[in-house]
C-alpha cells in the first residue's frame, strides 16, 4: 500500500501542532470557541488558497469531496460555512500573523529558502521598501474607503533580498502616506534601503543617516541642490555623472544637513537618464546604480502574491477577516516559495502553483512529486487472500 501521505498533509508538518497550539492559547483566538478548532479554520483558509477557492461554499465543498482524506490533516470533517464564516469575522486575525513570522524564522534559521543570486560582493543586508495597493469594492467593504467610490488597503512591506521573503509588513488605509508607514520599519544598521520616490522625506532620511543606515532612491525635480564636488566617471560606462550635493532648501538645511550623491545614469532599456540620490559615499557609482536595478524585486513580490494567491477576491467583507486571508496567503506563499527552491525542474513559479492545486491530495512523496510532478502517482498495492482451506 502507498506508505506516504498526500501533499497537502506533507505540507502541514512545516506548522508543528504544539507550535501552533501555543499561538492560539496567547492570542485567546479560541475563547469561547464551541467545537470548531482553529487549526480548522487554518487548513480550510490555506485550502483557498491553494485549491485556488474565492468563496466560502467552494473553499466547504471543496473538503467536504475529501472527506475520507481530511483525517490526514487533521480535521475530522469539513467546516460548515457559517461556522468558517464565522470564525473569520470574530477570531483574531494576530493568530496567523504570529505563525507566519514564527514559520518564516523556522525557515530562515534552517536555510530552508534558496539564497539569492546577487550581483554584489558587499556584506551589507539590502532590502527594498514599498506598498500596494488591494483594491476593494466600497459597497461591500465600507470601512475601508479610499476615494468617493473606490475602497481599498495598502500593504507595507519592506523585502529582505536574501531569499526574496518580508522582514516587515504593515497593513494600513489606502489614505495612509507611504512616509509616515516607513517611520515605523525596523532597519538594522549597516543595510542598504532601495525605495522610489513616495519616501523622499528628510526626517525619515536623517533619522537614518544618523543611525548608520543606507539608502538609494530616485532624485525628484522639485527638490534644490547645490553640487559640492563632482566625482571621476568611469569610462566605457552607463554612469553619466557622479557628484557630492547638498540640500539647499529652507527645510533640506533644517532637516537634512548632511551630504549626499546625485548619480546620473542612461537606462538602455527605456532610452532616459535615471538620477539616483544616496547617503552611501563609498560605493562605487555603477554598483548604486545597480542597487537600485534590484528595486523591481519587491515588484516582482507583489505580482507574485496577487497573481497566483487569493488577494483580489475575498471570502469575507469585515477587515479581520480581511487580514486573516492576506496573512493565510503570506503563509502559501512562504511554503510555494521553499517548494520552487526544491524544485529540480526549470519550472516556472506559476507552473508549480498550478500543478500543486491539481495534486493537493495526491499521495506521492512530495520530494518525488517535484522531481518529476507529471509522473503517475504509485498504484496501491492489495494484499492476497489465502485460502487455507
């Protein structure tokens, strides 16, 4: 008989039992709770996710086909919509934000994600600082109004480019200003800090300069300058100029009194010139520039997480319920992303996304399954009757 269990479970074991007992017992998310457990609620909202359900029936039915599997998981029956509708509007959504960083650092600590490739030989921890905006319908989300007639949230996060994976998030108004979100990010001293333009602001930048921490960013129009010395170019190089400014504004003076670069480089790809502004004096002008290239990866991080994760359609209208799917889906994406780095095949990431939701409940050895994922799964084998008569 086929001794594994089937995928879905297999991913299961990265979230310990006792682990995820111990979060639910500090965040009290099973106060008053009448039978329906939370682990339920976890592997149904995680079940969206990755069955790719945008409604509470279907996330439901979905269970409920496998119903003779769902031991396996954990649950001794599939949740009954009210209930789960339920337990997204009343139990705390601070349940999964814990396990998603309580996860998260299990598997850093266990290099369990692939390191990045970087173009660099600096020590320096880079990251990448920016938000999107999750669009919402005002009528059925009014709380959470952004325009006349549009609602919507924003999520800060700030990408730690050693695996490609958050160091913080933040979940605020569509309203909220960018600048003001960034006050409350923890940097390390020593990183390198790539934002755009949304995060010129010159409290934010001295706090920085002032505690050891880098950042490289794009030059608005608006902003006045007086050049102090202008830097060697290098030759045979898309480094235009390289000079030592300062900020010669009434407030640049006040706010900011310290020096800065304004790097001018020609983009080939887009035929313009890029102005760069950064606290970093000691790196070279081409490897800023660069720096600043890795900005799309937070892009990237985006794109990833609303195209192939329930982000757009939500299976709740309150805003904890809200939050719980967002963090539920920061959770698939954590276990997606050490899944592809497992992966041997030159699969893109979407491919394995796709063939995973066909094979949640396949019983095949997940580290076999993703060496060769279009394989047939192993026939059960029947134990032969004796007749001893």
């Amino acid at each position: 008989m086929v001794l594994t269990a089937s995928l879905f479970n297999q991913l299961l074991k990265h979230f310990p039992r006792t682990e995820f007992a111990a979060l639910v017992k500090q965040t009290k998310a099973e106060r008053h709770a009448r039978g329906f457990a939370c682990w339920t609620q976890f592997v149904a909202m995680l079940f969206c996710h990755l069955a790719d359900a945008d409604s509470l029936r279907l996330i439901c039915n979905g269970l409920m086909c496998c119903l003779g599997k769902l031991v396996h998981l954990g649950i001794s029956k599939a949740p009954n919509k009210s209930s789960l509708g339920y337990a997204n509007l009343h139990r705390p959504s601070a349940l999964f934000q814990q396990l998603f960083w309580k996860t998260l650092e299990r598997f850093r600590s266990q290099s369990m994600l692939a390191p990045s490739a970087k173009p660099f030989r600096f020590k320096n921890k880079l990251l990448s600082l920016d938000s999107t905006t999750i669009s919402l319908c005002l009528s059925l989300f009014p709380w959470a109004q952004f325009k006349k007639n549009k609602g919507g949230v924003k999520a800060h996060v700030l990408l730690d480019h050693d695996d490609y994976m958050p160091r913080f998030v933040q979940f605020t108004g569509a309203f909220h200003s960018d600048v003001q979100a960034a006050h409350a990010v923890p940097v390390q001293r020593g990183s390198i800090v790539v934002m755009d333009r949304a995060y010129i602001d010159y409290e934010l930048w001295a706090k920085w300069n002032t505690q050891g921490i880098f950042f490289v960013t794009r030059l608005r129009r608006d902003l006045q300058i007086d050049i102090v010395d202008e830097r060697t170019v290098p030759r045979k190089s898309n480094v235009v100029q390289d000079d030592l400014i300062h900020l010669s504004s009434r407030w640049g003076l006040r706010d900011y009194p310290f020096p800065l670069r304004r790097i001018i480089v020609w983009n080939e790809e887009t035929d313009e010139l890029i102005v760069l502004l950064t606290n970093h004096l000691g790196f070279a002008a081409s490897t800023i520039a660069t720096i600043y290239r890795q900005r799309w990866q937070i892009e990237v991080f985006f794109k990833t997480l609303k195209q192939n994760l329930k982000i757009k359609t939500f299976v709740g209208t309150s805003e904890n319920a809200l939050l719980i799917q967002i963090w539920t889906a920061l959770i698939a994406l954590l276990l997606l992303r050490w899944l592809h780095s497992l992966c041997q095949r030159n699969w893109s990431f979407s491919n394995l996304v796709s063939l995973l939701r066909l094979n949640l409940f396949t019983y095949r050895d997940l580290e076999a399954w993703l060496k060769d994922p279009l394989a047939a799964p192993p026939l059960q084998r029947q134990q032969l009757a004796l007749n001893l008569s």
